[in-house]
C-alpha cells in the first residue's frame, strides 16, 4: 500500500494563517504577516513561538535536517 511521502497545506490558527510543510524528515510552518504578534506552536513535543512572518523548521525523532 503506498505512503504519504509529504503534505503541504495552509490553515487558519487564532487569527494567523500558517503554511505547514511536512516530509519524513522535516516540518516546516512559516506564519503570515498577519494575526497576534506572536503565536505559539508544537511539532512532536518542541514548542516555539513565531512572529509574524516567521518560518522554523522542525527535525522529526531520528532524522537530522541540514543547515
């Protein structure tokens, strides 16, 4: 049966939309220049908090990303 190898979608969170890019290594959001000041989010237990415009970048368990 085959797998999702990424997702790519953006969504609407308390007034900001973010754009949220996932691989099997990596998960990326980059938020809008829009909604409150700063926003906190968490990908796989690591919490950040994101202005706007702002984009992080998340390893997932047992993958490293490149710089």
């Amino acid at each position: 049966m085959p797998s999702l190898t990424a997702l790519s979608l953006s969504i609407p969170y308390r007034g900001a939309e973010l754009a949220i890019d996932a691989d099997p290594t990596q998960v990326r959001i980059t938020r809008a220049d829009d909604g409150p000041p700063t926003l906190e989010v968490t990908v796989h237990g690591r919490h950040a908090k994101l202005r706007r415009g702002e984009r992080r970048t998340f390893s997932l368990p047992g993958q490293s990303v490149g710089a």
